[in-house]
C-alpha cells in the first residue's frame, strides 16, 4: 500500500491524552496526525463520560506539583475555546484518622499550602449533612478541587487541535508500527509515516507495542460507573454544596470509594469503587462481576442515609494499571522516537494538559519540564515478577 502521508509526529489513540499530546503539537506547529480507531466519540476506552475528578488532594508531592501548572493549562484552554470545563465543588477526604494513607492525603495538602480546611466530628455535620463520617475517621477539604466536563473537554480539545491544522482520522484501526528513523505506522485504511510516534492507545497499549518488541506490566479492568438516586430530588448536587468526595479506605474496603455531585444526570448522583475485574478490553462488556456495586451498596446504607441504595444507572468504563499505579511517560527503550503515554490507573484524566505537553516535549526530543523517574518504563525491570 502506497504511502498516505508523511507528519512530523504520529499520535495513536485520542482519548484525554493523545488528544491533548497532538494539540500541543499542532501549538508547536508541527503537523500531526491523531490516529483514533473507533469512531469519535465513543464510550470504549477511559476518558469517556460527563465528569471527572480534578484535585490537588493527593498521597504524594509529585502529583500536587504536577496539578499546579496543570490547573493553569485547564484554565487556558477553557479561555481560548470560551467554554467552561471546570467547576469548584471542593473534595472531601475521608478515612481512617490514624491510617497511613489518610494521613499523607493531609500533609501533602499541608506541606504544600492547598486551600484546605480540617473538619472534625463535631463540626462535620454542620458541613456535610448528607454524609456520616465514619467513628474513627478523619476529614479535610480541598478547597480547589473539582468536577472537570471530560466529554465537553474531550472534544474541544480535539476541535482546537483541528484548529491548528491538525489532522484526526477516525475510524482507522493502527495495525502495525515498524520502527525505523522514520517510523512507518499502517492502518487498516493506508500507510503513514513520521519522524515520531506517541502511543496513547490507553487499554490496548501492549497490542501496539507488541510489533516494537515490548510489553508493559499493564492490567485491565472494567470499572462499573455507578449513579445512585437522592431520595429528595436536588438534595446533593452542587447548589446544595455536595462536594466530590474520596474515602481512602473504610470498614467496606480498602481500595477507595469515591463520588461526585448530583449534577451529571438529574438527581443520580455518581458513586464508584476505585477497583474492578479483569478484563479483554474489546471484551469488556462480557465482564459482568458487580462485587465491587455490593461493596458500595453497603457503604450508601451506612453512610449516605439520603441516597436510595440500588444502582440507578451502570455505565462501563475501564482503568489500565501499573503495578505502582504510577503513570508511564516515557520514550520507547529501544527506539527514541517513539515515545509511549499509558498505565494511568485510573487517575490521568486531570493531567491530561500537563501529559500532553510532556508527551511533546519527549517526541520533540526536548528535555522534559519535569523529572519523569516516576514514571519511567526502567521501574519495572527491578522487579521479578515483571513482563518485561
Ligand atoms: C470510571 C472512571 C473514573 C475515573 N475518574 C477519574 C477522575 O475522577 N479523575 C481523573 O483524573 N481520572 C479519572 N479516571 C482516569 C482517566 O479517565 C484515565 O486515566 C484517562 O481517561 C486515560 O486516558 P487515555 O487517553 O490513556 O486512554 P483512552 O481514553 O482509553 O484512550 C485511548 C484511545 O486509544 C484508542 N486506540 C487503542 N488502540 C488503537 C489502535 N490500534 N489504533 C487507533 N486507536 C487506538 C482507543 O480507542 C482510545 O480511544 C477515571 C477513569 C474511569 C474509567
Ligand atoms: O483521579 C481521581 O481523582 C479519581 C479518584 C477516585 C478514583 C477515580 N479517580
């Protein structure tokens, strides 16, 4: 098949990341193409639905570091395109007072002079009414956090790169990518070559390095996206100051319950466990375990007296973990000029900006604005049990 086109930088996959990674690119005026093989949008990958989390409220210093700049990227944007993406709910942290991870959530808040209020039992209430803290449990609020509209932001970020003169083509499965000081990337549809290529195929990322002789220690899993439904209409949505809320662990479980305002579908308001079961991602509707919908029902009985406690809603989503739950941003190992973005753990979606940028930078072959040893791919050979 003869050749199609040939781009400074090829971008495969546009979920939040390579959308974000092609338009500052384009912003770097160079031509890209965005390679994306379900047709846009669609409900397939991970960065589909109404909202996301955005906080500064984290375990570790790196990704409250990375969230300054990135809010200010958010904010760009959404002057540039004139549309809003972001809206301050605040995020209140919950979990064992005396926990380790509770506690790191606290002091990085601390440590690096978030807007944060602590609440104790007393005052609590006065607060939240619509939520019982746990005996035992501690609170903090960060104040900057928020509900980002992933979906709206999702398809001005892919209108402003269009803007630019980027190119997206849908629809167009990457079947193959030969390595080579241009690399040569096929699809169903043609061939096309660049001087680069960014990976950001999200779940299927192990399928598209498989041709370029790596393999990632990445596992799948499908998130059931639960909405719940107030029994008073308009009782915890934004208006009546619900904020997003994160649990750390709890007496229900140990991985993190989590929830945002009422305000995505009328009166449903979205409550989630931070873990599912693994799956094929182009199989991932024949994944039907719903452990993790008891684990939440139990949790809504005890702790959410306002909401009814059976799923009104379930939507799919799916999370790609590392083993450390850490990003991958990184160049390929064997080949500089591709570079690959993956493994976001079902926390990337805020830092979309901020990977996009970095994801530029290492296809430009700049030196990136951060230092990525967390995230780099050499992590995971020290380990035994990894694939690689
Ligand atoms: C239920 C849920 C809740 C979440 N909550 C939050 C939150 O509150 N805050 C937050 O920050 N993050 C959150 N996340 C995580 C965040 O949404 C993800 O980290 C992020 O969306 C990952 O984006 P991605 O671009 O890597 O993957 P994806 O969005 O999956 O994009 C990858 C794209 O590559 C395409 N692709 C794959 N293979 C090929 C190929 N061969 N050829 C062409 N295209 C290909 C796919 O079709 C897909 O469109 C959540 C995730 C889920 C599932
Ligand atoms: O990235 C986030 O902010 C959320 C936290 C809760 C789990 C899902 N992701």
């Amino acid at each position: 098949m003869s050749t199609k086109g040939e781009y400074d930088c090829i971008v495969i996959g546009a979920g939040v990341m390579g959308s974000f990674t092609a338009y500052q690119l384009a912003k770097n005026s160079k031509k890209t193409l965005l390679l994306e093989q379900f047709i846009l949008p669609h409900t397939r990958g991970s960065s589909h639905g109404q909202t996301r989390i955005i906080r500064k409220a984290y375990d570790q210093d790196f990704y409250t570091h990375l969230m300054e700049e990135c809010c200010e990227l958010w904010a760009q944007l959404e002057e540039e395109a004139g549309v809003k993406l972001y809206r301050q709910t605040g995020l209140l942290v919950m979990g064992p007072e005396t926990s380790q991870s509770y506690q790191l959530f606290k002091s990085t808040l601390q440590k690096n002079k978030v807007p944060m209020v602590v609440l104790t039992h007393d005052n609590f209430t006065q607060h939240i009414p619509h939520i019982k803290l746990a005996e035992g449990d501690g609170a903090v609020v960060d104040l900057t956090a928020g509900i980002l509209y992933a979906d709206r932001a999702l398809k001005i970020v892919q209108r402003q790169f269009q803007k630019l003169g980027g190119v997206i083509r849908d629809k167009e499965m990457v079947v193959n990518i030969k390595p080579g000081p241009v690399v040569t990337v096929s699809t169903y549809a043609g061939v096309y070559q660049a001087k680069s290529v960014v990976i950001t195929a999200g779940a299927w990322a192990n399928r598209l390095l498989t041709p370029t002789g790596l393999h990632l220690p990445l596992e799948v899993v499908k998130i059931n996206v639960c909405y719940w439904r107030e029994k008073v209409p308009r009782s915890h949505g934004t208006n009546e100051r619900f904020p997003c809320f994160i649990l750390t662990e709890g007496k229900e479980s140990k991985e993190h319950i989590y929830g945002v305002p009422s305000d995505e579908y009328p009166g449903l308001v979205k409550i989630c466990y931070h873990m599912g079961s693994e799956t094929d991602p182009d199989q991932r509707d024949r994944q039907t375990d719903r452990s993790d919908i008891d684990i939440l029902q139990r949790y809504i009985v005890r702790c959410l007296p306002g909401l009814i406690p059976e799923p009104a809603v379930v939507e799919s989503c799916m999370y790609t973990l590392t083993p450390d739950r850490h990003f991958v941003v990184d160049c390929h190992p064997s080949y500089s000029n591709i570079v690959i973005g993956a493994g976001f753990s079902g926390h990337g979606f805020k830092f979309g900006p901020v990977i996009g940028k970095l994801l530029c930078e290492l296809s430009l072959g700049q030196v990136p604005s951060y230092d990525l040893s967390l995230f780099r791919i050499t992590r995971f050979q020290a380990k035994p049990k990894s694939a690689l």
